[in-house]
C-alpha cells in the first residue's frame, strides 16, 4: 500500500511540475528496486523462521458447523488483501499486513459477528 501511494506522490509531482520526466522515472526506478529488495529480505527471513500460511476460518454460531476455510501462502497474503481492501474498504487490512510482518503467529483476529451468526478467526501457522 505505502509503495502505490509514494508512486503516485512521485507521479502528481511530475504532473505540476515539480519534477521533470527523467526525475520521475530515476525516483519511480529507486522506489522499484528499494521495494525488491525488501521483497527479497522477507522472503530469505520467512523461508527460515516466519509463518508460511494465513488461515480464515468462519464458523456457523448456530450449528457450530464451518461456513468457510481459506488457506493462503503469505507469500501470496499482501497482493490479495490489496485486492480485498477494494471490496471491503472500511476494513483495516494494513494492519493485518503489519502484524504479518511484524513476525505476528498464532490466532491474531477472533471476531464474533452476532448478527449474521458467524464466528471468524485468522490464524498464520
């Protein structure tokens, strides 16, 4: 989220012309590399010691039954809950993505929804 919302910081100045086409395109370049290397980092840590799957389970309050699983490789976690935040904007999925790489294990959401029965828990394993 922070690298699509400093690309286009970068591309607005370069739209009032604060910054020149060549600018833009050296900083657009670093911010690409400077995101790259970070990828590269968090995946050398995780594949060591990091959780390696985000697990979504709602449950039926009612039966006791599970409505839904979904397993997710959290090499996979961040591009898909960017795409989730779309959908379901008043939901804070930044810091959900925080927590993940902040080392997070174990259930880290637990919500009881009493309106629609439901009970869901996140987990990374």
């Amino acid at each position: 989220m922070v690298y699509s919302e400093e690309r286009m910081k970068i591309l607005k100045m370069i739209d009032e012309g604060k910054l020149t086409a060549e600018e833009g395109a050296r900083l657009l370049t670093a911010l690409s590399e400077s995101r790259k290397t970070s990828r590269a980092k968090n995946t050398a840590s995780s594949s060591t010691s990091s959780p390696r799957w985000l697990r979504i389970r709602v449950t039926d309050l009612i039966n006791g039954k599970t409505k839904a699983t979904v397993n997710l490789p959290l090499g996979m976690m961040e591009a898909c809950l960017n795409i989730a935040s779309q959908y379901a904007p008043d939901i804070a999925f930044n810091e959900l993505i925080d927590a993940v790489n902040a080392g997070a294990q174990g259930k880290i959401i637990d919500v009881v929804d009493e309106v629609d029965s439901e009970h869901i828990e996140i987990f990374i394993e």
